[in-house]
C-alpha cells in the first residue's frame, strides 16, 4: 500500500535493537485519518467473508481495529495482557512470547465475547515472528469459532511469522510487507 510506505519512509525510524519505530502515526501517537484508509483498505479485502468479529491484542492493535471494524459494522474484542477482576473465571487463555518487550505472558478473552458462531478478523499493527498472532488463533479455535484470516498493518517478512500463520492455512494480508531494514540500508520493501 504506497501510502503506508510513504509513511513510513517519511515518518518511521529504525530503533535500537532493528526495531521499526512507527509510533508517530500508528501505535503511540495515533493519526485517525490515515489509519481509518488502513481500514478501509482491510475491508475491500475481506468484506465478502461475512466478519462478525475483529480480534486484536491490547495495545497497539486497538486503534488499528476499531478504525477498521467501523467499516465491517461489527465490534472489537481485543485480548488483555494481564488478568483484571472485572474478567471473571470462564475466559480463553493462550501464552504470547513479546520480542519487543521481551518476555512471556498470557493473553484473555472473555468467553462472553467469542462463540462457535462468530467469523473473526484478526487485525494487528506488526507481524514480526508470530507468537501474538498464533495466540489469538489459539482463542479463537478454543471457542470454536473461525479464524477468517488476518490483516497486518506491517509484515516483516525477512522474520519466520508470516511464514507460520500461512502454514496454518489462515489468510494473511499485510499491508506493507517488509524485505529488509538496517540503520545503515533503512527499510527495503518486498516487491
């Protein structure tokens, strides 16, 4: 999507540790407008899978999916990185290794929110090696529901998860595919 590379040529830096640093426009500092065109483009993607749900991890997911999920006319279910007390008893779990933030931890769904009926979206902000990704298919198949496929704002596709999820035969469209980044070289986009 060239506007998303454009984006991110312009406003997206390469971190420490080569890690893409987009939080001036889509997961810290969010700009609606843009990322509402993200979503419109989810849509014209899956709008013929008959969505009832978009899931998504919490933080940076969040935006991203409720700006698309205005498009499908459906609600957002995001999972929780940490157990609350307002999260009671009968939920979903599944175990997320962060290669940003470095550790394991494990996510929740309510099991109110997610049933054998529901045709579920995945929407996420980066796809890198795969573990959230893999943790909410996870949620969904505990719930008996279907895993329609996954919108990725940016795959880096130079890491093993785009690879994973489509070996799981679940459709993944990312919207930026990376090729390779470095500080000296920037970021490369797949053709």
């Amino acid at each position: 999507m060239k506007i998303l590379e454009d984006r991110k040529i312009n406003d997206g830096q390469i971190g420490k540790g080569n890690v893409l640093k987009v939080d001036s426009f889509l997961n810290h500092q969010i700009d609606t407008g843009f990322i509402s065109e993200l979503g419109k483009e989810f849509y014209r993607l899956f709008k013929g899978e008959n969505i009832t749900k978009i899931l998504t991890i919490e933080a940076s997911g969040i935006g991203v999916a409720c700006l698309t999920a205005q498009y499908f006319n459906v609600p957002v279910v995001f999972a929780k990185k940490a157990p609350t007390v307002n999260i009671y008893a009968d939920i979903y779990t599944a175990k997320v290794n962060s290669f940003t933030h470095k550790k394991e931890y494990e996510i929740y769904v309510s099991k109110q929110f997610i049933n054998k009926d529901d045709n579920i979206l995945i929407i996420d902000d980066f796809l890198a090696k795969g573990s959230a990704l893999s943790a909410l298919i996870s949620l969904i198949n505990d719930a008996g529901a279907k895993t329609v496929g996954a919108g990725i704002v940016i795959e880096k596709a130079f890491q093993e998860g785009g690879k994973i999820i489509r070996d799981m035969n679940v459709r993944v469209e990312s919207l930026a595919r990376i090729k390779e980044m470095s500080e000296e070289k920037g970021v490369v986009f797949c053709s």
